[in-house]
C-alpha cells in the first residue's frame, strides 16, 4: 500500500516494520514468551489455559488467519524447539509450549503459528525479548522489498475498502457532548 503511493523504498520499508510493532503480529512471539514466563511451572499449565478460555483471552502464537491445521513452519521449529531444550538440558519450556498446544488443540481444535515455538527457541538460544521482533522484521525485509519493486514496476495505487456492517441511522453526538 505504502509503494502503491510512489513512496520511497526506505519509506515503504519503515511502514513494514511499523506494522509489526502490535502484539498481533511481529510481537506475538515476545508475547508467548512471556505468557510462558508467566505461567512459570508447568504443573500450573492446565489452569492457566482453563481461566485463559474462561476469561475469553488470547493464548499467543496459536491460531494462523490462513493455516486451519499447524503451520507447517511450527511444526519444524517444534522440533528445533525440542532439540534445543535437550541440547541446554532445559526442557521446562519446550515442556510448556507442548502441553499448551495439546490443550488447545483438545479444546478448541486450534493449532500453533509460527510465533509459538520461535519463543522458546529463541529464549533457549539467549535472545533477549527485547529482540524478536526485530528478528522477525529482518528476516522479511528481503521480501518486502521483492514486492516493493514489484509494486514500482507495475505500479497501481493501491486504494483499501471496507464495508461498514455497524449500526445505521445512528444520532450523531458531538465530542464535547460524549
């Protein structure tokens, strides 16, 4: 979108990485991490994810907008994942993020992003929290620039629309008056 307006490649760039500063995305697997950090022992899983779905909250780095079934790049960091919990001799996280997944797999049918296991996998490699997000954003730079050019090349303003499904034929209030 932001290329679709003839903007800079350092611009349209910039907007790409903006866009991974929510909790959503780019910084989802920061907040596994720390969902995982939270939780702490993972004899306390079970009840956290019960009041986590009661409570009709987020469980991080489950869940994908495309992949109904497990994100296949989840089901090789799984692995990675699990070898380096054996490797450090730390398995208590590789041990939480499996049962997670298996509850919510149970409960809701509902399988890991990639976002889940990069968490503990980066923790394990000593990677700050601090740092996965721009991890992430690196790691997609090439691409994002691919498409960039792609948009220069062949270049169409890009014009996003949504369709308003609220309600209609509301009064309007003004701001100084709600």
């Amino acid at each position: 979108v932001v290329a679709g307006t003839l903007a800079g490649m350092y611009g349209a760039v910039t907007a790409g990485i903006a866009a991974l500063a929510g909790p959503l995305h780019g910084g989802a697997n920061t907040n596994v991490m720390k969902m995982l950090l939270e939780i702490g022992d993972p004899a306390k899983i079970d009840e956290w994810v019960d009041n986590a779905l009661a409570e009709k909250r987020k469980i991080m780095g489950i869940g994908h907008a495309v992949y109904k079934t497990e994100d296949p790049r989840a089901t090789w960091l799984r692995r990675f994942s699990e070898k380096m919990a054996e490797r450090k001799g730390e398995s208590k996280w590789f041990e939480m993020s499996r049962r997670i997944e298996q509850l919510m797999q149970e409960k809701k049918g509902m399988f890991p992003n990639v976002d889940f296991y990069s968490a503990s996998t980066y923790y394990l490699m000593g990677i700050p929290l601090d740092l996965y997000t721009p991890i992430f954003a690196v790691s997609r730079i090439s691409g994002w620039t691919g498409h960039i050019l792609e948009q220069y090349a062949n270049n169409k303003l890009i014009r996003p629309r949504a369709e308003y499904i609220g309600p209609r034929g509301l009064k309007y209030i003004p701001i100084n008056d709600r």
